[in-house]
C-alpha cells in the first residue's frame, strides 16, 4: 500500500478504463486523497500493456520496450519502487536487407551509421538532409508531445512521400520503412512524416530499457493500488455544472446503474468515448473521422537455443517480408525473459497483414510467423520450443497525414476547468510515456480546479 487514507468527506472522481493512463491518473487523484472509482470493461487491467509468465519465460505481448527519455514513466516507477527493476537493453538493433542482418549500435549510432552496408554512400550523405530537417524541427518545437498543436505544419505529407521528395527510395526502404514498423507496426506510406521524425530523433538520443519481470509490472501494481472494477462497462457519462454522472454495467449483472461523481476521467479508446459521452460530440467525431485503430498481432517464439544475433530489436523493411513487421530478440532487450541457455523472439506483423490474418487459426498465424523466423535466424529451424498468438483488435491509433493536426486541435478545444477531461492515447503519439503524462495531466488539472481533499497519513 503507498499509505495514503482518504477522507470520507473527499469528493470523488470516475475513471473510464483501467489502460495505463486511467491507472496512472486514478494513482495521482488517489495521492491527493479523491475517492477514486474504476471502470474496466474488460477481464484484465493495463490494456496493451500485458505480460504472460509460462515456464520460465516472461512474454510482453503488448507493449514491449521503454526508451530512456521517458521522463513521466520513469518518474512514476521510481515512486512505486521499480526503478532498480529498469535496466537497458543490449545497445544494438539490426535491419534486415538482402536477407543479412546489418547492426547499428546504439551507443555508437554516428559511427556505425558510416560504416554499415546497410545504404549506399549516395544515401548516407543524403541523409545530412535529413538530420538537418529533424534538429531544425526540434529547435522549433515541431516534436513537442505536449502540444501537439506546434507539429501542425510538418504534418503535410506521409513520411514516404517526404522520404522520395527530398531523400531516395532506399532510405525509405531501409530507413524509413523500419523506423514506421517500429513506432506504428505499419509502412511509411500510411503514416506522418512526424512519426518518420520523431523516431528517428528518438533513436539518436535516447537509450531503450526494460523491465525485470514484464512491462506488465507497473500497471499490475498500479491496479493493486487502485482497485479498478474489471468487466463493468461503462454506457453513458453526462456532465454538469455540479457534476458527472456516469451510467455504467457491474460485472455480472444484467441491468445499468447510475452512480454521480464530482468528476470524470475518460481514458477509453477514442471510439469507445464517441460512444459514451452523447454530450461532446462535436469535440470527439472530428478526431474521430481522422484516427482509426489497428489491429495487431503478436508471435512469441521459446527456442531452445539463442540465435548469435547481438541486437535487442531486428526490423524487416516491407521490400524484404511485407507481413512481419519486426522481431524482438527479447533475451537480449531483458535478460529474464527467457531460462539461460534459452531464447525468446516475439514478433509483431504489420498492420495490413494483421488485418488480413486476423480471423486466421493460430495454426496458420504460427506457420507464416515461423517462416520468417527462421528466414532472419536459420539457426532456429529444429529449435522451437512453442509458440503463443496474441491479437489486439484495436492496437494503435494510426496516426496519418493530417491526424496530428487534429490532435493538436483536439487537445487546444478541451476544457481545462471542466470536470470531465480525457487522457488517452489519441491526444498525443501513442506509447507507455504518453499514457502516464497523459493520466498525470488530466489529475493535475482535476486537483488544480476543484475542491482539493485533505490527505490525512
């Protein structure tokens, strides 16, 4: 328990899904002594942050990584006690090209940018301009998460048509297609340029880390703190002066209740929120109409002995497999992922191709997912020793030319003394990072504008 005692007098606060933003925000309101109620409409708390334990083997299936500069994360880990459980992973990613693995370190990212054969000495010094463009939209404030507002006039073009504009086509097969595949599981062509930069900077400047014992762990504690109501929809939220009334289903049961709080926090998907807030619909449909979600699906392949490759992360550009996005070499990103001696690949498929094989048989999703395996590490082609299919119905916000302004708009038209605000992963680029500064955001400004309970220890 983190020791806080609430008084019975505390006004009281709902939380719309018990994704890492609704239990990040639901954890902050509860420090400052609110009366906070939970509603999870599913089975499980965290929502794409999971993690299975099977045999020694400790499986992200959702979210997979942490990146160093993810100051809120990080912050709120070290509050609940898990900052000594972060550690970095092996500082290499490899891409694939031509069937051979090209590494980059990441801590010698300039240098093993010169020398790799993974592009050609044309691209490699096209790729001045390139940086030129990421600093000066750095110095701008063009990659401000927090408003997204300032990333409005980068957001003309798909990173692809930017990559062919003014770089070549093997940087956008090379490069460009593998930074998408990781940010957003897609290629370039369907994303923002915002995304092909943000990425990009993110690489050079930031080391990646992981969690001892999953991802799963921060919410899993989070959710022991603040108790969410799991399988207990949520159909209408209605606000006043006064305030939120939300109608909701308790678990088990066949008909609604109505229960009145004096504020809400709506972290459901962005589809889910157009559902059940009737009220603000001209502030959600637009942003809707911009933003739709991907499906997604994920592969963890137990081997019984570890492939020599050194990188933490290996990424497939669409020119080499059009479906597998990417493969985490998770032995390497954590070292208790897999028993010693053992090996742990957790494949994520491109969206379109998630789309296609959703409805597939795990029989069929293990075959195609194999056959890439053992394409990128031939070594492993006698050694599986299972398999686990995940499918994520709605993954991701896909965040296309035009989408950030939309958020950016979104973000400015929200209320900031209203007592229904919203923190979720269509305000911002999607990630654990944006959730908990998200959540903590919404807290903030609920504490900041409404009557603050005393905290009594």
């Amino acid at each position: 328990m983190d020791g806080t005692l609430i008084n019975d007098r505390a006004p009281s606060v709902a939380i719309i899904g018990a994704g890492l933003s609704g239990l990040s925000a639901a954890y902050r309101l509860r420090k400052q002594g609110w009366k906070v109620g939970v509603f999870e409409s599913s089975g499980l708390a965290g929502g794409r942050v999971q993690t299975v334990h099977y045999e020694g083997y400790v499986i992200d299936t959702g979210a997979s990584a942490l990146a160093e500069s993810y100051r809120g994360y990080l912050q709120l880990a070290r509050e609940l006690g898990l900052g000594a459980e972060i550690e970095p992973a092996m500082p290499a990613i490899g891409i694939v090209r031509d069937g051979t693995i090209h590494l980059l370190r990441t801590n010698r990212m300039m240098r093993t940018g010169i020398t790799t054969g993974l592009l050609s000495w044309t691209s490699k010094i096209k790729l001045l301009r390139l940086g030129f463009d990421i600093v000066h939209a750095k110095l701008r404030g063009r990659l401000d998460y927090a408003d997204m507002r300032r990333a409005a006039p980068l957001d003309t073009e798909s990173a692809r048509d930017y990559a062919l504009r003014v770089l070549n086509g093997e940087i956008d097969s090379y490069l460009g297609d593998p930074i998408a595949r990781t940010m957003l599981i897609t290629d370039t062509d369907k994303i923002s340029k915002v995304e092909l930069f943000s990425g990009l900077a993110n690489i050079m400047s930031t080391r990646i880390l992981a969690m001892r014992g999953g991802q799963g762990r921060l919410p899993e504690m989070l959710a022991a703190l603040v108790k969410p109501q799991l399988e207990c929809p949520v159909l209408r939220v209605t606000g006043s002066d006064d305030h939120v009334e939300v109608e909701y289903r308790p678990s088990g049961a066949t008909d609604s209740a109505v229960q009145r709080f004096d504020a809400c926090v709506v972290c459901c998907p962005l589809f889910e929120a157009v559902k059940i807030c009737p009220d603000l619909q001209a502030l959600l449909q637009p942003l809707s109409s911009a933003l739709r979600y991907t499906k997604a699906i994920t592969v963890a392949v137990a081997t019984r002995i570890r492939p020599s490759c050194p990188a933490f992360l290996v990424q497939l550009p669409s020119c080499e497999d059009p479906d597998i996005a990417l493969m985490f070499v998770e032995h390497n990103k954590c070292a208790d992922r897999a028993p010693p001696g053992r090996g742990l690949i957790g494949v994520d498929w491109e969206a379109t191709a998630s789309e296609r094989f959703f409805d597939a048989s795990d029989e069929d999703i293990v075959a195609h997912t194999l056959k890439s395996v053992i394409k990128v590490f031939p070594e492993l082609g006698d050694q599986i020793e299972f398999t686990q299919v995940t499918r994520w119905a709605a993954a991701l916000p896909l965040t296309g030319v035009g989408a950030y302004r939309r958020i950016g708009e979104f973000n400015a038209a929200l209320d900031p003394k209203s007592r229904l605000q919203f923190a979720a992963d269509y305000m911002s680029a999607a990630g654990q990072n944006t959730a908990v500064e998200m959540g903590a955001r919404a807290a903030a400004r609920i504490t900041a504008n409404f009557a603050r309970p005393a905290v009594v220890r």
